[in-house]
C-alpha cells in the first residue's frame, strides 16, 4: 500500500490545497515577490502596484461572492473594452471559482444573447459604450440573472447599475470563502469566431491556461523587466492570455488602453517606454504607415510580436529595417489551444520568413494528410497537436469535441506545409482554400505576391463563385498612398509574372480600407458576402 493511500483524507486535502496552481493562486505569489511594483497602470490616474491589484481581486472576489452569491462554476460574462477593471475582473473571478465568458464586443445583441443563452451565463458585466447592447441582449435570455457596470478607461460607472467599484467596496474586509477549485476546474469559455457555423465555446482549465503562460514566458521570453502594452482587445486570448497573463505571471508592468488607434499607440509607447508590444500584422502595417511610425518615436520597443495572420514578407523586412533594435516573434495558433502553439524566433525571421515556426514548449504538432499520416516536406496537409494546453472540449457539443480530436490530435482547421527542419508554414484555413478550375489556391502564396509590388499597402484574396472556373480567384486591395492611379491591369501583369496561370487573380476590387475584427485580422467573410 503506497503513502498516498494510508494518508488520512483531511491532509490529502491539505497537500493538495497547498501544492495547487490556479489563476488566482498565479496572482497572489507575483504579489509577493512584487507587491510595490507598478502591475496595472490605464488612463491618467489608475496605477495598481501588485499589492494593491492583487488586495483589490480580493476584494472584488469576496463582493462577488457575498453580493450575488458567485459560487465555484458560476459563468460570468464580459463585454467591454480594454480597462484595469477588466484585468481585476478576469482574476477576481477566477479567485472566486467562476468561470469568465469573454465577448466580442463588434457581436449585435442577437449574437450576445446567443452566447449568453448558450454559456449559461448568470451575470454580464459591461462597460458604459456597451451598455445598451448588454441589456438588450439579457433581455433575451432567461437565464442573466443581472448586469454588472464596469468603468472604462476614460468613462466612469454604467448609470443605473451596480458597478465593479461598488462590489470591491462591499467585499473589503469580508473574509473570502476559497471556492477548493483545482487546475483542473474551468477557467474560461472563449468563443470562437463562428465563421463556419454558430460560435463554439473553447473549455479551458486553469492547467491548460497556465501550460500556455509556461510556454510563451520561456519561448516568448517574457519577462519580469517588460513594460507591455495591452492594446489589443483583451476579450481574446490572443492579449488576455499571451500576453496579460504571462506578464502578471513574472511580473511585469502592464499598460493598457482600449484604443487601438495608432496614434495612441505610438503616444503611449513614447510616454510609458513601452518595451514590448503585440499586434496582428495589419496593425504593424498601419504604424508603418504612420507619420510617427519610425526609430525615433519607438526606440524603447526591444520586442514586438505579430500572430492572427501571417506577416507579409515585404512588410516584415521594411519593420527590421525601419526598427533595428526590435526583436520579433511570429505567435500561431488558435483559441483551443489558450492559443500559442508554434513560435517563430527573431534569429529566424529572415531566414525562414513567412513560417510560423515550430511548436512551443508545451505542444507537440503535426501536419497530417486526410488518413492521419505525417506529409513530405513541401506536401499540404492539416495542422494537429497535442498539449496540455488544449481545450477540454467544446461546451455543449459533443459532435464537434469528437468531430476534432479524431485520432487522439487535435485537428486545427489550418492547412500547412512543413520543411525537412520541422518548421511549419501555414497555406490557409480549410475554408479559405480557393478551388480554381479543378485546381487548388492557397490564397496566402497570392497575397504574398502582391505585397511585393509597391501599390499594395493591404490585400485579402478570396474565391467569389464564377461560371467557368466554380472559384475565381479575387484579389480585394488598399492601394498604398501615392498609388492611386494604379491599375488592375498592372496588378494582374505584375501577378502573371510570378505565379501559375490558374493562381493569378481574375477579378481585382480596390477599397479605401479592409473589414477587420477588433483583433486586427481581415474579415475574409464580409468580402466573400459583399464581391460574390
């Protein structure tokens, strides 16, 4: 008989509740180390050291927990931008047993109430710009029992609502009840994009969240002495759990902003010597772009992460160029997976340029034909992975839980390329493969194209249906300043060019800008609706 199982049931208890890690545990030891150092500063006045932030989740935990009788698995929703209330939120519910239920703030209140009514959500908490929508969307579902206020990062409380201020004031001094959650308990339902079909609810744990933390503080190097700005919306995981989280993990000092603007970037960069800074390509682009886009107005920037799209080749050299003491990492993956799972390093960057790298620590990955089995190099296959990272499942559909895991992987939806070093190259989503002629194109290899040419500041390729070829190829492009009497003419000479006949674009379209989610990645399926 082992020690375990002679040892009295009150001191396993014991063992475990001092041997766990949970979000809120991963809080209160940064805490410790590092209670009088800046953790949250947003706006001109809000500056939380660690002590204070991680005293104030507490409280916030116990108002829950008393005011509304938030108990261990109680889903609590969220839809607002980027604030310090939104940084308490996530790990007061967490500390509390709750599970957070991000929302894409872009969704109508049909959409919300979906995810609401879907999620079982009990509780929304919304910041003043979204108030209307919240309410509009609960009144649709039975189910919300109320709406929580939570100041913003220039506006003040939600009018005529409990706000998260008032719930921390009523939980001061309260002694909170631990909710005796394990790493193994739901953290956090992220919502896919649902652009196949109606979103889908990621489970993820405590475990799978910080296996990833793990996996971006080492391959990501993040680090105790950054300065990040949290730009990005923080209802993705992309900011929440790549970046926030790892950062309050180390502890680092975190800005953040819900304008995503270039102008407040670049401002904000300059006053708090900013150091590290994630965006998706199209937002690196726009402050390439920009007036104040250069060495002189971010030279605190050491490092910078790009992820959600792939960065065009042509924009990452001009990057390099433009900032030579910026170090870049390109981040893949997706939600399911909390959602790092290969790492493009900066030696790497040029050399294998427009890869998305190799899988982080904790991920082991694939590419896969239809039978399952590892493709040559240079063949097409679909991106699978395994990790501790994963999601437990989707929340309420057992079909699509089982429908992606076949085979003991999980199956990504990505279509890729791996070369003879392990290094994956990503071709397109399943459904953004483009079936021209009876012939297969990866709209990527397109759209790589035209970044080449000096008129095309942003492109998104699609296939819009077509008589002869079922899927003509389609090129939607932002001409670059200075460009505009460019042709499509030009463009599709430039194309036939450099690429087999059946990949060169048949229609071209020219628009002022691309229709994109708060996250920076082109709404490909606003374009196939609006050119098809």
């Amino acid at each position: 008989m082992t020690e375990l199982e002679t040892t009295p049931s009150d001191m396993v208890a014991l063992i475990a509740r001092a041997r766990r890690q949970t979000l809120g545990d991963l809080l209160r030891r940064s805490a410790a180390r590092y209670s009088s150092k800046l953790a949250i500063a947003c706006g001109e006045e809000v500056r939380w050291t660690y002590g204070e932030f991680n005293a104030l989740c507490d409280d916030l935990a116990a108002g829950l927990q008393t005011t509304y009788g938030i108990q261990k698995g109680t889903r609590i929703a969220v839809l607002a931008r980027n604030s310090h209330w939104f940084a308490a939120l996530r790990f007061a519910v967490a500390r509390a047993g709750a599970v957070l239920v991000p929302i894409n703030f872009m969704l109508n209140h049909d959409e919300v109430a979906y995810i609401l009514e879907h999620s079982g959500a009990e509780w929304l908490c919304s910041d003043d710009e979204f108030a209307k929508t919240a309410d509009a969307a609960t009144q649709q579902v039975g189910g919300v029992r109320g709406l929580i206020g939570m100041p913003g990062e220039t506006s003040g409380p939600v009018e005529g609502w409990l706000n998260l201020p008032d719930l921390a004031l009523s939980g001061h001094g309260v002694a909170l009840t631990d909710p005796e959650i394990t790493g193994a308990d739901v953290a956090q339902i992220i919502y896919t994009s649902g652009t196949e079909s109606r979103p889908k609810g990621a489970l993820l744990t405590h475990d799978a969240v910080i296996a990833e933390y793990n996996t971006c503080v080492i391959d990501a190097e993040i680090h105790v002495d950054d300065t990040l700005l949290h730009a990005l919306p923080l209802y993705h995981c992309a900011q929440l759990d790549v970046f926030l989280g790892p950062a309050i993990y180390v502890g680092a000092t975190n800005v953040i902003t819900g304008v995503p603007s270039p102008d407040n970037i670049i401002e904000l960069i300059q006053t708090w010597g900013i150091s590290s800074f994630f965006a998706p390509p199209t937002v690196w682009i726009a402050i390439l772009a920009h007036e104040r886009g250069n060495e002189l107005h971010l030279n605190t920037l050491k490092k910078g992460y790009y992820g959600a799209s792939i960065m065009p080749v042509e924009v990452l050299k001009s990057l390099l160029q433009r900032l030579p003491a910026l170090k870049l990492w390109n981040l893949y993956g997706q939600t399911e997976i909390a959602p790092v799972a290969t790492i493009l390093r900066p030696h790497e960057q040029l050399i294998k340029a427009g890869s998305a790298g190799r899988p982080g620590l904790n991920v082991e990955t694939r590419v896969v034909n239809d039978a399952g089995n590892d493709v040559a190099v240079g063949e097409v296959g679909e991106v699978v992975h395994r990790s501790p990272q994963l999601l437990s499942g989707y929340f309420n559909n057992e079909d699509k839980t089982a429908e992606s895991f076949i085979g003991g992987w999980f199956h990504s939806g990505d279509l890729a390329t791996i070369d003879a070093e392990g290094y994956i190259t990503i071709v397109d989503r399943k459904k953004d493969m483009i079936k021209s002629g009876g012939e297969n194109v990866a709209s990527r290899e397109v759209e790589e194209t035209l970044y080449a040419h000096p008129a095309v500041e942003e492109v998104a390729v699609i296939g819009t249906p077509d008589v002869k070829w079922i899927e003509a190829v389609t090129a939607v492009v932002v001409r670059a300043p200075g460009h505009d009497s460019t042709t499509e003419a030009e463009l599709i000479a430039f194309c036939a060019d450099r690429l087999a006949g059946f990949k060169v674009p048949k229609r071209m379209h020219f628009v002022p800008q691309l229709p994109k989610n708060p996250s920076g990645k082109v709404l490909k399926r606003d374009l196939r609706e609006r050119f098809s």
